[in-house]
C-alpha cells in the first residue's frame, strides 16, 4: 500500500472522500486472528464489525441491521485500489434505476480487484431470511443475483473488458508485487487515481505484469 500503511487502511482512505457514503464500517469475524484488524480499526477511529466467519451473509445482515443501513455496498479488503469515485458512479445509477442490486461483476468488465456491488437493505434481509445453501451465505449476495425474478438487478459495464487481462486483487505474493508498483508509480504524481489511469499505466507498462517477482 501507500508509505507504511496496511492495506486495509490504504482502501479506507481511498474510499473515505465519497460524497455519498456516510458509514464504512469493516465487518469482520470474532476469530482470535482477527483481533489485528479490530485493533486497527479502534487505533484508527474506524468503525468495526465482528459477527460470524463462515456465515458472511448473517455478518453482513447484523452488521447492517446495527448501523441501520438502507442501502449497502459491499467492497472486499483484497482490493485496495477501489476508489471513491468510482463507487460515487455505481451509487448515483444504483439510485436512480432504483434497484435492488447493482454491480460491475454480472458480467464483470472492470480489472479483476475493482469488484463493488450495492444492494439495499430490504434484498439483503431477504437472502438472510431465505438463503440456504453454503455458498450463498459464504458469499452475501448469489442468493440476491440468482433471484432476478425476485429483484431488479442491474449491472455497471465499461466498454472494453478488463476483467480477464488485468489482476488487480491480492491473493499471491506476485499479486502484491504488481499492486505495490502501482502504488508506487502514483504515489510520486497523486493521491488520488482512478481505474482508467491504472489501465492506462498497465497497457503502457506491460513488463509490470510480465514480470513476476515471486
């Protein structure tokens, strides 16, 4: 992430500016391992969440019910570069086709590591009331995009797709390598960039990607 700053403190920034969001709070498990993160957050003056590690979607539901959210966006901390502005967009047509759940993943156009999904409280309390299977519960919202006859579903798509030729999500070390180096190039032009300036670089900067140092 940016100069000595974890990555979850370095999205957390980069998501803070929003003009709409008026709660982030990081949900995470009541696991002994977890304790790093919740220490975090308190040192940090950042709002936290600890509910249920398998069952995501009751974490999610709890954690939304308390903060007496209406509309939720679900953001993973493997992605650091997410930025506000991008979420902004997403919130403004979230809004105004009044849906129930918007994405940019169905089908996913953007890097892999951009990933943002919306949902409002009301399709979010329907999966917890209803959802059976693991999978739904381990990962929030299937039970919502699998039920498009239950839920106005929309999607948020760039022109080109992105999603196969960039990896922008931190899994493997060399994952962390090349999201560094991005972070590195911005850091000495600006604070902030946006998903089309991480693109460009990628596409002018191709031995980044090739080159991996693991």
């Amino acid at each position: 992430g940016q100069k000595n700053k974890s990555m979850l403190l370095t999205l957390y920034s980069r998501i803070k500016p929003s003009k709409y969001i008026s709660n982030i709070v990081i949900a995470t498990t009541k696991k002994k391992s977890d304790n790093l993160v919740f220490n975090e957050c308190k040192k940090n003056n950042i709002a936290v969440f600890r509910g249920s590690e398998s069952n995501v979607l009751k974490r999610y539901f709890d954690c939304a019910k308390k903060y007496k959210a209406k509309t939720i966006i679900r953001l993973t901390s493997d992605c650091p570069l997410l930025e506000y502005n991008l979420i902004d967009k997403l919130l403004v047509e979230f809004k105004k086709n009044k849906c129930d759940y918007l994405s940019n993943v169905h089908p996913a156009t953007f890097p892999d590591g951009y990933d943002v999904e919306i949902f409002s409280f009301d399709a979010l309390k329907e999966a917890h009331n209803n959802a059976i299977k693991d999978f739904e519960k381990e990962h929030v919202t299937p039970y919502i995009w699998d039920n498009p006859k239950k839920f106005l579903l929309k999607n948020y798509s760039l022109k080109k797709n992105y999603s196969s030729k960039y990896r922008l999500t931190l899994d493997y070390l060399e994952d962390y390598f090349l999201i560094k180096e991005v972070f590195n190039y911005f850091s000495n032009k600006k604070n902030y960039f946006s998903v089309s300036d991480v693109i460009n670089y990628l596409k002018k900067n191709k031995e980044i990607i090739t080159n991996k140092k693991y």
